[in-house]
C-alpha cells in the first residue's frame, strides 16, 4: 500500500497553523488552563521546547515517554507540543484520541532524511535484514520497521537481535555508528541525521573545556563520533537530566538541543549549565523546528482544536507493531522507553 498519511488542515494558513491575531492583553496561561478543563485535554511537551511551554505542560519528557503517557491518560485530547513524528507516535498509541499539533510545520531533519518510499527501495536490497528503526521517523517509515528503538533502550534492542540476523538500521547514521561501537553488530546503515546535532563544532569545545576544566561533558549520541569520543557521558535527553542530578559535578558542558538546560537548571538550581557550542555564529544550538511552538500558537490549537493528526488506520496498524516489539523487549530489560 502507498497511500501516504493524511493530516486535517481544514482553515490553516500556509505555513501550518491557524493565522489569527491573538489579543496581546490575553492571558494566556489562564486561557490554556481553562481550556484544558473545559476539553479534558492534556499538553505534552518535549524537552526541546520553550521554557513557557515546559512550564504549563501536564508532562515533559522524551517523544517516546511522552506518547506512553497520553496513551495512558483519560484524556479526550492530546496537545503535542513538539515536533511532527512526535504527534504522529501519539496517534498510533492513542488511536481514538484527537492529537494537536500547534503548528503543522514543526518538523524534524532527522525524519525528513529518511523518505519512506525510497527507505523501501534500500529494504528491497537487504531482504534478509531485520529493521531497526529510531523512534524519531515518520509514521510510515514505522510501517517499514520490524522493531523500534529509542536512544535509552537501542543497544538492548539491538542486542535483543540474535547475532546471525543482519539488520538494517535507520535513520540516524550516528546513533546507527554508536550503536556499531557499542555492540560490535555490523549493521547496514542509512544515511540520515539530525541537523541539531550535527554541527557542534570539536574546536570550540576544546577550547570551552579548557576554560571549564572542571565541567564535566555531556552528549546524545546524535552527535558525530569526534563529538562523541570527548564525552564524559553519552545517553539519551532524559539520560542527560538524570546525569547531571545525580553526578557531584558541578558544572556541565552539554551537547543537545539547548532547551533541556531548563529542566537541568530547575532539577539542579546550584549547578552551571553549558550549551556546547555548534561551528556558526550561534552561541547555543537551537533546533527551529521544534522553537516554531509558541505560547499563541498553543492557545489557537486548543481554542480551535486545530491542526488535527489523522493517519490511515493501516498505518496505525503497522506502525504500532514496531513499538509493541520495542515494548515488549524494553521490558524485559528492565527499561522505560
């Protein structure tokens, strides 16, 4: 089947979102509370967003952990406040639960990077191949996927794989290289990445350990494999927030999208957090995609429960059996998603 997801865009403007003028007086918070009340609805954000929005969301967490959540509220309404997969992983697990996004264009590099009609022509070349796929892809790219994965439990999924079974691992080439080195798996890798994590700049960093001899180093393992040799630490969004409660360092230099500084800085008050510097101009490395929620933008979404996630019920289907294996190995692991 080809048929492609399909997304309600019924009275959004070009660029994704309901384009009306909020009133500047507007309390917002007070109105997206009341709202939430009102349409028994539940805002989920991801670490990358906004500090405001952190702040009003009902959960915050990873895109995975998130979607777990939802699927496991009595909420009438999920409002993703972060990237399109993100909302898409919530639809699968929450099927008869309206999903928002606020803004329709908040999309991802590293999902962009794998099209699902030409993933299936690599998978034609690899039939004997087991697919793993990180959870940051698209519906239908899930639909592709024997089993996913999540930057926490990848090696257990991984290893769960017996070690005659070649697999095909997408769509981030440098979780896909870490993974490698970790498990000694040879596995057949597609040439996707994350824009974010990307262009941390190996000089600079140098240069700012040498300026904070004592901070330690923290990095996801989307970052490239130089950025990731100088690592104190590697691991997940949550991983890192975990890290840095529970390590007596007190400062840190951290290589992900900046907006999990926010949770750092409120778990951890007395210690120092440094975004890792990325090769231009920026002191910090944002990702675009997912700063294009505002506090507006999510007022909008609830007010007109605009735009809408609609996938195909055969995706939902498909896609949802490549979580259920990960679960399923996840939990006998010992692990959250």
């Amino acid at each position: 089947m080809t048929t492609a997801p399909a997304i309600a865009v019924q009275n959004l403007d070009r660029n994704g979102f309901l384009d009306l003028e909020v009133d500047p007086q507007l309390d917002l918070i007070a109105e997206i509370n009341r709202l939430k009340k009102e349409k028994n609805a539940v805002i989920l954000a991801h670490y990358y967003q906004e500090s405001e929005i952190q702040d009003i969301a009902d959960y915050i967490g990873d895109s995975l952990g998130l979607s777990q959540k939802a699927a496991n509220t009595d909420a009438d309404i999920i409002v993703f406040a972060g990237v399109h997969f993100m909302a898409e992983t919530a639809k699968i697990l929450s099927p008869h639960k309206k999903v928002l996004l606020p803004d329709l264009k908040a999309g991802c590099s590293l999902a962009d990077s794998c099209p699902p009609h030409l993933f299936r022509k690599f998978k034609e070349k690899y039939p004997d191949h087991v697919v793993v796929s990180y959870i940051n892809c698209t519906a239908e790219l899930k639909t592709l996927t024997d089993i996913c994965c999540t930057s926490t439990n990848a090696v257990q999924i991984i290893e769960s794989i017996p070690k005659d079974q070649p697999i095909i691992f997408a769509p981030d080439k440098n979780l896909g290289a870490y993974l490698v080195k970790k498990t000694g798996r040879d596995m057949v890798i597609w040439n996707g990445a994350c824009m974010v994590h990307e262009i941390f700049s190996h000089e600079r960093i140098v240069k700012l350990r040498l300026r904070h001899p004592n901070a330690k180093f923290i990095a996801h393992p989307e970052c490239e494999a130089h950025i990731l040799d100088m690592a104190d630490y590697i691991g997940s969004t949550t991983g890192l927030l975990k890290y840095t409660i529970n390590d007596p360092a007190t400062e840190f230099i951290v290589a992900t999208e900046s907006g999990i500084l926010h949770q750092m800085q409120k778990s951890s008050p007395n210690k120092t957090f440094i975004p890792a510097p990325p090769d231009n101009h920026c002191a910090c490395n944002d990702c675009p995609h997912m700063k294009r929620n505002t506090l507006e933008k999510l007022y909008l979404c609830m007010e007109y429960e605009l735009p809408e996630i609609i996938l195909p019920d055969w995706v939902i289907e498909q896609g949802r059996a490549s979580i259920d294996r990960m679960l399923e190995v996840s939990a006998k692991a010992g692990l959250m998603g």
